[in-house]
C-alpha cells in the first residue's frame, strides 16, 4: 500500500493537518511504515490533485496550517485499494545488503553494524510494546502483534547468528 493510500485511511477519521498525518504514521504505522514530510507534502498534493482529499486553511493568514480531508471520490478510491491489496511485503535494508559484503568491511564494522542493528531491534519491541493495543482494533492488534514477532526474531537471530558470522570471521583473518 502506498503512503497515499494510507493518508487516505487515516484521513477516514477525519481531517488532519500534514504534521498530525506524519505523526500518525510514526505513531500508528510505525512498525510497518516511515513517512518524512519530505515524502507525505508531495503524496497529499497529488492526492489533492486527483480530487481525493480537500485542503483548506485553518485560519487566514498565508501561515496557517491546511487540514487535509478525504472526499467521496477518495473514500472510493481508498476502498478499491484496499480491496486489490496483495500478501506481498517490500523489503529494503541497507543492514543486509552491507553484510552481505561483510568479507570486505573490518571486524570492527561488523559488530558495530551488529550491535546498532540490535539496539534498533530492541528499540522497535520497547515501541510495540509500549503501544495501546487493548484500545486498538483486531486488524490494528494484528499488524503489532505481526511485528512483534519479526522484531523479536530479529533480536534473536542477531544476538545468534550475527555473534556468529563475527567469529567466523575473525577465525577466517586470524
């Protein structure tokens, strides 16, 4: 699902200025999604654009901020999304793609990028965690609960295999 389709889910509670739409992305999607303003003002104005959310002023000045609000015409639009959704995930790491290179990096490199992608890993479960999932709809429990799970298989695989790979590596120079 693009991040336009999902400002249009958001937007279904109601209007939302850009910086309450980016938040709750954070917030909200967090576990499964990243939105910088740089990506979400673009992706509002096409969708504006398009005629599936209105943006109007929140006051009368040129520095008042725009709430965005979902149209009929977006509603639709947002449903057949939704509807022609895939079981797919995109996966991108910079993580992994240096440790598929990680003959060529000093040990040193190695277990920071270990040790950093670990710290991540626990960071992200303490997040999960701390969520209010008992206020949560079963789909919105379903999408923490699945990420949980990643995120504490992560954890294990790095604090396993990662260790490993390191003195793999080590015995390999040494």
């Amino acid at each position: 699902m693009t991040l336009s389709t999902l400002c249009l889910g958001l937007l279904l509670d109601g209007a939302l200025t850009g910086y309450a739409l980016c938040r709750l992305v954070e917030e909200k999607l967090g576990h499964f999604q990243h939105a910088s303003f740089g990506a979400l003002y673009p992706a509002l104005g096409k969708l504006e654009a398009a005629g599936l959310v209105n943006a109007e002023r929140n006051g009368a000045t040129a520095l008042s901020k725009r709430m965005y609000a979902i149209t009929d015409k977006g509603r639709l639009r947002f449903d057949a999304e939704l509807n022609q959704s895939a079981a797919s995930e995109t996966f991108r790491s910079e993580f992994l793609s240096a440790m598929h290179f990680a003959d060529r990096l000093p040990v040193s490199d190695i277990e920071r990028l270990v040790d950093q992608k670990l710290a991540d890993a626990r960071e992200q479960r303490r997040k999960l965690l701390a969520l209010p999932i008992s206020s949560m709809t079963e789909g919105q429990r379903f999408t923490v609960r699945y990420a949980l799970v990643k995120t504490t298989a992560s954890i294990d695989f790095l604090q396993g295999e990662g260790r490993a790979m390191i003195t793999s590596i080590q015995r390999e120079r040494y």
